[in-house]
C-alpha cells in the first residue's frame, strides 16, 4: 500500500480558472496516486498569521497554491515543503529561489 501524501491547496475557488484547476490537480491525483487535500478554511483568509498556522500544523507532504500575496509565499517557503506556487509577482521569485532541493 502505497503512502497518502497530505497536500494543501491555497487556491481561490471562486474563479473559473482556478476552479479548472482544482478540478486538474483532483484528476493528476486520481491517477497517479492517493493524495488527501487540504483546503483552505475561508475564516483563515482574513489573517496570514491564522494561514500560517493552520498549514503549520496539518504536518502536510507539500503546497499548490495560487496566490499573488507576497507574504504568504514567503510563509510557504519559510517552511520548507514542496512546492507549486501560480500567479506570484516577479519580485516574489527570488524569494523562491532559495528552496532547491
């Protein structure tokens, strides 16, 4: 039996696109392995800090978000998990480039 990977998914669910996407990464899932999501409470939204430690805490295997708020990518890289990180701005990138292995 192979292992549940545990990912967190900050995507906005509300727009097409991203909701194209959700529905993309659930597919890549269905076939390539047993992934269990984590989804993003909406009350979490209002505070980065509450973000911070609600994906802290669910122990998660990695993150696929699509997001534009600096911050909260510099979060995702202060913990060190695998990442896919959408929709970031370009200064936003080199702080990314520090996670390489």
């Amino acid at each position: 039996m192979s292992k549940i990977l545990k990912v967190i998914l900050l995507i906005e669910r509300s727009r097409a696109f991203d909701r194209e996407l959700f529905q993309g990464i659930v597919q890549y899932s269905n076939i390539h392995g047993s992934w269990l999501f984590y989804i993003e409470p909406e009350v979490y939204r209002k505070s980065k800090e509450q973000t911070y430690r609600w994906i802290k805490g669910l122990n998660a295997d990695g993150i696929i978000a699509h997001i534009g708020d600096a911050d909260i990518v510099k979060m995702i890289v202060k913990l060190r998990l695998p990442s896919i990180i959408r929709g970031i701005e370009k200064p936003t990138l080199k702080a990314l480039s520090i996670v390489t292995d």
